[in-house]
C-alpha cells in the first residue's frame, strides 16, 4: 500500500536505528485500528525485536505505554506485563497521519492540526510557541518558569496552566521526574518530545 510505504519513507527520517520499519508498522496499525495498540500486536509485528522495538519506540516519544503518560524518566516498566497497551500521543498521529499521505515526517503541521482538532483558540500560535520551549530547552528539558516566560513573549501568560495542560496532552511535552536535577516541587521540569 502507497500510505504504509509513505510511512516508512517518514518514520526512516527520525533517527531511530535500524528498527524504523517495525515502529511504522506500529504506528499504521494503530491509525488503522484508531485505538492503543497492545503488546501482542507489537510482537506480532516485530517477532524477536519486540522489546527493541518498544524501547526504542518508547524513547522516542512514538508511543506511551498506556497509563504511564506522566513520567517519561524510565523504561523500566516497559516489560513488566505482557497485557501491556501502548498509546500513540494525538500529535504523533497527527504526524504519521500525514506522513502516510506525503512521506515525510512534518512536525510543524501536526502540531497546527492536532491544535486544529481540538479546536484549540490559540491554536495558530502553537507551532512557533513549541519552537520557542524547544530552541529554549537544555538536553530536552524546560522548567516551568522558562515555558511561562516564553508565554509571557507570545502574551498568553494568563493562560500557561491551560496551556502547559495541552501540551502534554498533545504528547508535546511530559512532565520530568529526577532526583538528579535536585528542583524544588514548586518547580517542575518538563521533557520535550524529541522527535518534535
């Protein structure tokens, strides 16, 4: 099929290993199903690089094992239940949505559809108000401060809860729990989606 090759073409341009094709597998059979995807369907489809596949699926933000959405900070729970069910972040499928249709891998305009989607008012300021806290964040990772400062420059700094909130819910951004970085409870960290 041209759609599930377009994929592939754009999933291969996100440097991800040698396992692009098993990820694209796994994400057009999630679009297909439009639903979360469970553990033996991913094994079905990757055979004895299923956990490779997961971690590296994974790390990549591609999917979230389900549940486990509000820390990003460990794989270690990845293979704790073999019933695991994986969900695919709404600005992921957004992108691999078009990238079946064009084969290439465009943040930007999943980002402007998912906002678009979900009828977001201050969706056309989205795609540059991400590009801001990504060209601001230091090995992945903003505070809370820094993101309501960026707010503060596009005028929407009586809105960054609710903001802050969407983000993460686009699977834009997740909140980062260390106890290396030594940060206040009053000053949360957040890990961009690195494939945003």
């Amino acid at each position: 099929m041209k759609s599930e090759e377009n994929l592939r073409n754009a999933i291969r341009q996100i440097p991800i290993s040698d396992y692009a094709d098993d990820i694209s597998d796994i994400l057009y059979e999630s679009l297909n199903s439009n639903s979360d995807i469970p553990y033996e369907h991913i094994r079905r489809l990757a055979g004895k690089n299923t956990e490779d596949v997961i971690l590296i699926a994974s790390e990549r933000r591609l999917i979230i094992p389900e549940g486990k959405d509000l820390s990003w900070k460990s794989s270690e729970y990845l293979f704790k239940f073999k019933d695991e069910k994986y969900d695919i972040p709404g600005v992921v499928r957004e992108a691999a949505k078009r990238a079946c249709e064009t084969g290439t891998w465009e943040p930007e305009y999943a980002i402007h559809a998912y906002f678009k989607r979900i009828k977001e008012p201050l969706g056309e300021v989205m795609p540059d108000f991400f590009a801001e806290i990504k060209q601001n964040a230091r090995y992945g990772k903003i505070r809370a401060k820094e993101i309501k400062c960026i707010a503060s420059r596009f005028g929407t700094e009586d809105r960054i809860g609710v903001l802050i909130a969407e983000l993460k819910a686009a699977g834009l951004i997740n909140p980062h729990f260390s106890f290396a970085l030594g940060l206040k409870e009053k000053d949360v960290t957040y890990e961009v989606n690195p494939c945003f």
